[in-house]
C-alpha cells in the first residue's frame, strides 16, 4: 500500500458507498462534492484500483470497492467504540476480560470454571452468549479475549484458532422428587419407562447421550428437548422428565433446583474448552482459566 493511504480517504469512501453517491456523501459530511470527489480518487491511486463505477444516476462498488467497503465497515464500527473504551478505562482503571460463551454451555458449568477469575482486583467481565459459529468469527477479529465451547474449533486455514481444553466432566442422571424413585427402580432400563428430557443435537455432548442408549439397548420417551441447558434444567426440576448434567456441579445443581441424582452416565463426559487467537494465551485471566485447570 502507498504511502498516500489514509484513513479520511477511507472514510470519504466509506460514507460515499453507504450514501450510494459523490453529492449524497458530500452532503452527509458537510463538505463540497470536489473535496469528496478528489479524496476517493486519491484512495483509488493509493490501492491502484477503481472502487466505484457509474451505475445510471449513482455509483455502484466494484469488486475491489466491495471488498474495501467490508475492511471499511470492521474499522469504523471498531472506531465508533473507542470513545467508550477510553472513557470507562479513565474512570475506573480494572482488569476487562471479554468472554464469549456458546449458547449450549451449561451456565453452573460456566460459573464453576471461572470461579479462579471472579476474585481479580477490578475485574471487568463481559460475557456474550451466541452460537458457536459466530462467536468464533467474532473471536478472530480479537473482540474477545476467550470463547468457552463445548467443543474445540474446527480446522480452518482462514481462522487461526487454538483450542485449550479445559475440563472434563462425567456426566449422571437427575430427577425431580416426583420421578426419583420411578426412576431408580431398574436403572438404567427404567428410562425406557420414566419421561426423560435431552439436550438437542446442538450440543455435542447429546451424541455421547444416543451412544449411551443404544449401548445399554433403552428407547428413551424423550418428551422435550432444549437448546438452553437452564431451561432444561429448569423444566426437569418441575418434573417434566429425567435429565442428565455434569457431576462437576453437583452441589450448585441438587441445592438451586432441588433434584437428586439418579444414577451414572458411565462413558458420557461433558467437555469444555477454551479457544483464543494465540497458542500461548497472552491474557493473565485466562492463562489462570487454563492454569486452574491443569
């Protein structure tokens, strides 16, 4: 890239395309239409190729000029947050740990393994709940500092992305008052018998769940089946079905939802890792994250 480049060129450019032409640009700037004009011009000379063509009575992106809209979009919608970003570190000078959660990730599972980091000075977390494939998109343009997931991230040559495992958690059968002793008579056969809810092919673990049916010959009568794991949680503690749910939390689980524990899930184990943009995590919260875990 010349040295000529600079981000007002890109800015009248970016205003420009979003516009749909020169006088709309110039308008929504407040400055002449040749100033907005020679400034695009001069960012076409930069990148040696023409970003805009005529298109009837306005202008429509060329190939180049799409592409360069794109990159435009990601720094001025990273811009716009600079202010914020300054003004909270001014005011209150902390520790930011930017978290990215897959939206199948047990919450008390969340909560116990980042139990090592919610004591640091001035903490200031930010949790962000989505799937899977976007918050890795998001984790590649650096807008988190971690994604936890239920599985580790995929090959791909275009994302460069380090998996961590972790934990690993066995995984056992719980019921609400109302279905324990249905559900203890027999087990495992007796969850042919007794409703059962199961997580929904969304999560990875729901595969190892079908594997463990079939392996111990049950037909499950499965009654709901949940994205949310709270809410899963949530409807097998009003006594909606058996459930299954990482021994890590057993505690927190039988204490908030007040149901008890059926049975094992033998060889069914609840994985969590931790991806980041760098092999050797630099952020010192997270390299306690792995560091608690090991």
């Amino acid at each position: 890239m010349s040295q000529g480049f600079n981000y007002r060129h890109l800015h009248y450019f970016w205003v420009v395309a979003k516009e749909g032409g020169i006088a709309k640009g110039a308008a929504r700037l407040g400055v002449a239409v040749q100033t907005v004009s020679a400034q695009v011009r001069e960012l076409e000379r930069a990148l040696g190729q023409a970003l805009l063509r005529p298109a009837g009575r306005t202008l429509a992106l060329t190939e180049a000029g799409a592409a360069a809209l794109k990159q435009a979009d990601l720094i001025f919608q990273l811009g716009e947050q600079l202010p914020a970003l300054v003004r909270d570190a001014a005011r209150a000078p902390g520790v930011r740990l930017r978290i990215g959660l897959a939206d199948n990730l047990p919450k008390l599972v969340i909560h116990s393994l980042m139990a090592p980091v919610l004591g640091a000075p001035r903490l200031k977390l930010q949790c962000h709940v989505d799937e899977f494939a976007d918050l890795l998109a998001e984790l590649a343009l650096h807008r988190f500092d971690v994604v936890l997931a239920d599985r580790p991230a995929p090959g791909n040559p275009n994302l460069k992305l380090f998996s961590h495992a972790l934990s690993v958690s066995p995984m056992a059968w719980y019921a609400a008052p109302t279905l324990v002793a249905a559900a203890r008579k027999g087990f495992p056969q007796s969850l042919a018998k007794v409703p059962v809810l199961l997580p929904t092919a969304h999560a990875a673990v729901r595969h190892r769940l079908d594997h463990w049916f079939e392996r111990h010959g049950i037909v499950p009568q499965v009654v709901g089946e949940f994205e949310d794991s709270a809410l899963l949680k949530t409807f097998g503690a009003g006594g909606m079905g058996v459930f299954a749910a990482s021994e890590r939390v057993h505690d927190e689980l039988t204490a908030r939802y007040a149901v008890s524990r059926v049975g094992g899930c033998d060889g069914v184990e609840e994985h969590c890792y931790a991806i980041a943009t760098e092999r050797r995590v630099a952020h010192p919260l997270v390299q306690r994250l792995l560091a608690e875990s090991r």
